[in-house]
C-alpha cells in the first residue's frame, strides 16, 4: 500500500481517496509512517511531533484516537496500541497478485519515467520522485536501483542508509560522505573525502562528482582557499571538455561559497550575477534555495545581520520545500560555520543552532552520526591508494 502526505495541506491520499488532517495528526501520522512497524513511547512521540512544546502524554493518546477515527475506512492501516509501552502504525502489503502490467514490458514507455525522472532529479524536485516510486506497481514500471537508493538519501533516511544489507557498503559509500559533511567539523570530513578518492571504492562517475564538487567547500570550511580554487579551475575544464552542463549551477554555487570564505567582495558580488542569470533560466529548487542561504552569508558578512537572517531563512523554506533533506541539514550547518569563522552575534547563532538540532533530531542524526562516521573510516582505512589515481 502506498500513500501520498502533502505537507502543504496536511492531506494523505490513498489511490483517488484524500483525507484531510489537522496540522498536528498530519505530522504524527508522518513520523509514524515513515517509522512503520516501529514502537514508540508516548514521550518520544512528543519529542519528535511537539518539539519545544510541553503537552501532557495526553495530547497523544488524543491525536491517537483522532487519526483512528479519520483513516479507518483504510483497512490496511492500523495504529496499534502496545500495552505498556505505546504506539505503532502497521501497513498491511497486497498480496493479490495482478496481471503483468504492459507498460512495465514497454521499453519505451520505461525511458519516458525514467526520463522524468532525471528531469525531477534535475529540478530537485524530490517530492516528485518519491510518488513516482511509491506508485511504481499502479503505474506498472520497474524505477532503476539507483533512484531507489536515491530516495532514501533525500528522505534523509540514516537509518536504512547505514543498516540495510539489500545494497552494498561501497555503493552507499558516496551517499553517507555527502551526508558526513553535515554531521561532523570539517578538518574530520576532509580526511574521509581524500580517503575516498584515493581509493578505488567509489565507481569512476561518483570518483569524479566528488572530485570536481563535492570536496570543494570542505576546502573552504578549512581555510585552503587556494586550493578550492585550483579544483574549481580543473571543474570548469571538465564541465567544457565531458559536456557536464548539470554541473554548472551546482560548481558555480561551489565558487560562491569559496569566495564567501575567502575571497574579496567584488569576487562575491561577480559570482552572485553570474549565478541570479543562470537561475531565471533554470529555478531549480536545490539551487534556488542553496543561492538564498549563500545570499543570506554574504549580507552577515556585510553586518547586515536582519535582513541576512530573513534571506537564510527564505532559503532553508525552500530547501526544505524541495525535499531534500542532506541539502537541507548542509545548509543549515553551514550557516552555523560561517558564523562561527566571523564571530557573529549570539542571538543568531543560538537560533540556528536550535535549527540544526532539530533538522537533525527529525532525522536520526544524533542516534546514527557517530555510528555512520565509524563505519566509513573502517570501510577506507585498509584501502590503500589506487595506482591510476593521483594524490589530492
């Protein structure tokens, strides 16, 4: 069974049947969702559904009955009560077994999704791409194990990124380095990055994304400003040479940062113009709302401190927004960094800290940050250096 949670109107929508939820049963309903065949304590629920809050185990039990009551014409859904403990929500599968669909034996109607899909991807529009998995059997299509890793990356989902054993460590391997970018300082990220790509575990198109990108801004959070823009000079060769046009918003994001951190105001400012043009002609979300935060940066590096924190905060909504949740913690540990390298006011750093924290707490991190980091130094400690690769 699967379902459609519309966040904007607190509405799940199973097949052409909708029902609508107060703000507070929709986000109860969520987690549990997402954390399908799980037990939780009333007072974890109250942690994860009413953070900064202080209601009774009550409002629980309340929200409970509520969402029983709404979603029991849905058989297949129960909301279990485990006696002594708490709650769970269980999802029963179909094992009615249909037909073959004809457009899964369709060749060409398989590149159309899959087409679409790289233009979701493209647009960052996770949302999208998450329901075209979750109805892949109605839509009968077969989605390629690449975008069902992907979906669980951009869920945010740790959990089943660092325990499932349906994929190997090494094809997760690139996900959870993006992902240790946002849970750990810097100078302990670098050394993980070059690790990797001074290995030979990484497939030569994920080697090369994290080469010419991703390891870019870590420079930068580390001070070796010369050195990012070295790399960012070998990436717009690439860019040109292997016709990766993909890559020019994301790299020229990339350039903004470093610039932010190291660089003068005029080098600042260029990047900016060169980076509003290419946007009116592509307002991806990913990029749209990475360019707020960035602006937000460059204000706060102005000491324009209010309307630095408007523009941040714009862009941590969109982010969020284009559901994609390793961008969206990124972000918001970033803006902690750049404001603890330009000693910004406490106030702010208090609130985005709390920001942090509960991006965080929503996703696991503080139950499998250590354990993520843990298992990639073990994964890249006995690797030794690949001879057809150079040295970072």
């Amino acid at each position: 069974m699967s379902l459609q949670l519309d966040e904007g109107t607190h509405t799940v929508t199973r097949r052409m049947d909708s029902i609508r939820l107060l703000a507070k049963e929709f986000a109860l309903f969520h987690f549990l969702y997402e954390n399908k065949d799980k037990v939780f304590t009333r007072s974890q629920l109250l942690d994860r559904v009413w953070p900064l809050e202080y209601p009774v185990e009550r409002t629980v039990d309340d929200h409970i009955y509520r969402l029983r009551k709404k979603l029991k014409r849905w058989d297949e859904i129960s909301l279990d009560t485990v006696r002594g403990y708490g709650y769970r929500l269980t999802v029963q599968e179909n094992k009615s077994v249909l037909p073959a669909s004809p457009s899964a034996q369709d060749p060409e109607m398989q590149e159309v999704i899959h087409g679409l899909l790289r233009k979701y991807h493209l647009f960052g529009q996770g949302n999208a791409i998450q329901t075209l998995v979750q109805q892949q059997e109605a839509l009968g299509i077969q989605i390629e194990p690449y975008y069902q890793l992907y979906i669980h990356f951009i869920q945010g989902d740790l959990e089943w990124l660092i325990t499932t054993k349906e994929i190997s460590f090494e094809e997760r391997l690139y996900w959870l380095l993006i992902f240790v970018h946002s849970l750990i300082e810097p100078s302990e990220s670098l050394p993980l990055y070059e690790q990797a790509l001074n290995s030979s575990a990484l497939s030569a198109e994920l080697l090369r994304e994290l080469r010419i990108l991703n390891i870019i801004e870590l420079y930068a959070e580390v001070g070796q400003y010369e050195r990012a823009r070295m790399q960012l000079e070998e990436t717009y060769r690439l860019i040109e040479t292997d016709e990766l046009k993909n890559f020019r918003l994301p790299v020229t994001l990339a350039a903004l940062y470093v610039e932010l951190w190291g660089g003068s105001g005029e080098a600042v400012e260029a990047q900016m113009a060169v980076l509003r043009a290419g946007l009116k002609d592509a307002p991806y979300l990913r990029e749209i709302g990475r360019f707020q935060v960035m602006e937000g940066l460059w204000l706060l590096r102005q000491g324009r401190v209010r309307e630095a924190e408007l523009r941040m905060d714009d862009g941590l909504d969109v982010l969020k927004m284009s559901l994609n949740v390793p961008l969206y913690l990124n972000a918001a540990y970033q803006i902690l960094l750049f404001m603890e390298q330009h000693r910004i006011e406490d106030r702010l750093r208090r609130k985005y800290r709390q920001v942090y924290a509960e991006i965080g707490k929503n996703y696991g991190v503080p139950t499998y940050k250590q354990r993520i980091v843990d298992e990639i130094r073990k994964f890249l400690s006995p690797i030794s250096p690949s001879s057809d690769l150079p040295l970072i």
